[in-house]
C-alpha cells in the first residue's frame, strides 16, 4: 500500500495539452474517485499513473518513491479495465495466476493465493472456465482478483463496471468495496456515473477539460459544490444567472442578488464575486406556496408541468419575469400541491448558494 502524489502532471498529445498542470495526493488506503464527462482526461491520468504513458511534465511518486520514470511492471499496480481484458484463452486460474507466475511465485504458493483470491470474488466453483463460458460480473470478477492477487501498492480501476447491467453494478459496488477495504489497498476509480461515484468515495475528483474541478467528500460537492460546472455533473442543480453584491467580508458571506425583479438573499459560494454570478439550487431545496404579499425571498411563478414521480413530485415552474426553474417536492411533504396553469411562489432558502458563472 502506498500514498499517491500527483505533483503538476502535464501530458499532451500530438501538441493538444489533455492534463493541464494537474495535482492532486491520495493517502494510503484511500478510494479516490476520478469523474468527469467523456474527453476530459480520466483514464489518460490513470494510464500515467499505471505507466502506460509518460507524462510531459510534472511527478509522480508511490509514498516518497518517485515513480515518473518506473516502468509499469516496476510499480507494483493492480488495473482492471472497463472491458475485463482477460486472457481468453486462459481458464480463471489462470488468468488470476498470471501475475504471480511472472514474478516466479513458487507453484504451491500460487495455487493457494489464486485459490483464495477466487474465493473472495465468490468463483471458487468456477477456475476451469475460460471467459467466454462466464458472464460479464464473472468475468469482471475474475478481473478484479487478477489485479489484487499480487498485493499491489495501488489499484486502478477505468470503468469497472459500466459494462455490467444495472443489477449487477450495483452487487459489484460491494465487492469492490469490500475487497478493497479489507485489503485496505489505496485505489483510484474511474466512472462517468455520478451516483457510484457518490455512493463509493472518501473523495471525488471532478475533472474538467484536463483538470480538477473540485476535489472533495461526497457531501462537500453535492452540498457545496464551487461552481455551476460542478453543481450540475454532480445532482441535478438549477443554475441561474444572477446580479450579486456581496454585503460583509466573512469567510462564508451574506450576497444580496437579483433574480426575476426581485431581490434575494444568498450566500456567497466562491471567492471573489464580480459581477457574472449563478445561484445554485437543487431542486429539493426549493418549495413552494400560493402567492401571498409579503413573502422574503420567494419568486412570483406559474406551473408549466407537474409530474408525479412517486416518491416525489416534480414541477418546472416559470418565473414571471424571469427563466424556468425546477422544483421537487417529497412525498409526505404537506404543502399543498399544484397543478399546471396554477400561479405559485417559490421559496428560495436564504442560504443557497452564488457562485462566479
Ligand atoms: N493515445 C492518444 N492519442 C491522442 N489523443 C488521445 C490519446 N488518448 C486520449 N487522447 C485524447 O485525450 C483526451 C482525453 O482522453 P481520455 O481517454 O483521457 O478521456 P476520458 O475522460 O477517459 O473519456 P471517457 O469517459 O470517454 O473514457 C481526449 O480528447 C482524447 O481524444
Ligand atoms: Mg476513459
């Protein structure tokens, strides 16, 4: 096991910079999560940290261990790939036995680690079949104990699981997390899928066009998420345009903004607010109520479409004067409901966020 520190990564390809000075440390024993859209970087990070590529610029070290110029297979990595990349024509012992027989592990030794590690990915039954007898969360499976069978110092992992059905990602989560957990390996995860992102991390690194975005707890980027980017890969947010004015100098300021006519109070999520702002609001912050005189920070509206979701019930209010935004209401919330055509007022909590557009 080791800590991960990516000291100014900087990779191009053929003149196009796709990691821009990047940074980020991973401590030992840590779930790192990378997420991002597709093109912004991801798996070239991970490659860089494997060895496939070398980087243009910047360090990487395993610990203090600097790593920029190691070989992959002097690293001590285990990786699994979003399409399994078994060995076809290797059985599952085999193809988990492989990395062991390249380091010459003597024979009865590596029968009882494959032996074990199959056991732990729940395929003991299975070692003489080859991968195209097995289905894609076996072979995954497999996978997953071929990387982690030679006790590497980190593990990482591209996709692992989008090319399982929903049913089976979500089993797949728990072995992971078991695994790793019990082998208490430091390991940097790839997805596109917010919500495994959100339901598997210590922390979550959103990357943008190459670099991070924010890096945080779960609930920092869905709570506190620095700007509209963020908050919209992250949950479903409104981001509105906004005129702000910032009213004391706290670490956590009190911001005055215009939205539809009407001024309201927030609070200022990022630094430096000039001018260009958007007010972030999750849905299911929001609520709503009959129009009444007199109401602080609410929005005079009309419902355009209420949809009923079950568990909650989904209304895309217009604002007069202003644009559209969405409200949830839970169910068992016991405001009175609308209906399209109904003019409302949205409540806008007081300590919803503007950030710099
Ligand atoms: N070997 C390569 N040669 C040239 N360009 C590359 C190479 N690998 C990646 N790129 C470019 O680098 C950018 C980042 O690619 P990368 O594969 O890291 O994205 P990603 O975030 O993993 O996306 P996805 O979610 O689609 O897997 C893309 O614009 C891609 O076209
Ligand atoms: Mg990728």
């Amino acid at each position: 096991m080791a800590s991960i520190t990516i000291d100014g990564i900087v990779k191009q390809f053929s003149g196009q910079t796709v990691l821009q000075n990047l940074s980020l440390h991973i401590p030992d024993g840590a779930f790192y999560t990378l997420l991002g859209p597709s093109g912004c970087g991801k798996t070239t990070l991970l490659r860089c940290i494997a060895g496939f590529y070398e980087p243009d610029g910047g360090r990487l070290l395993f610990d203090q261990d600097d790593v920029t110029r190691v070989s992959t297979h002097h690293r001590d990595i285990g990786m699994v790939f979003q399409d399994y990349a078994l060995f076809p024509d290797k059985s599952a012992f085999d193809n988990v036995a492989y990395g062991l027989r390249a380091r010459k592990v003597a024979k009865p030794e590596i029968a009882r680690r494959v032996g074990e590690a199959l056991e732990k990915v729940g395929l003991s039954a299975l070692a003489d079949r080859y991968p195209a007898q097995m289905s894609g969360g076996q072979r995954q499976r497999v996978a997953l104990a071929r990387a982690l069978v030679i006790r590497p110092r980190v593990l990482l992992m591209d996709e692992p699981l989008s090319n399982l059905d929903a049913k089976m990602r979500l089993q797949m989560r728990d072995v992971i997390l078991d695994l790793v957990r019990e082998a208490g390996i430091t390991t940097v995860f790839v997805t596109h899928d917010q919500e495994e992102a959100l339901a598997m991390s210590d922390r979550i690194a959103i990357m943008d066009r190459g670099s991070i975005a924010q890096l945080g707890t779960p609930e920092d980027l869905y709570g506190t998420p620095v700007n509209a980017y963020v908050a919209d890969f992250i949950g479903s947010a409104n981001v509105i345009p906004v005129a702000a004015r910032c009213m004391d100098d706290s670490a956590t300021p009190h911001v005055r903004y215009q939205l539809a006519g009407q001024e309201l109070d927030g609070v200022q999520g990022s630094p430096q607010l000039n001018g260009e702002s958007v007010l972030i609001a999750r849905p299911e912050d929001l609520s709503l109520m009959a129009p009444a005189p007199h109401v602080p920070n609410a929005l005079h509206g009309k419902v355009l479409r209420r949809q009923y979701l079950g568990f909650k019930t989904a209304y895309r209010i217009a604002l007069q004067n202003g644009p559209e935004i969405r409200v949830e209401l839970h169910a068992g919330n016991t405001v009175a409901d609308f209906q399209a055509g109904d003019a409302v007022q949205v409540l806008v909590p007081a300590d919803s966020r503007v950030v710099s557009a």
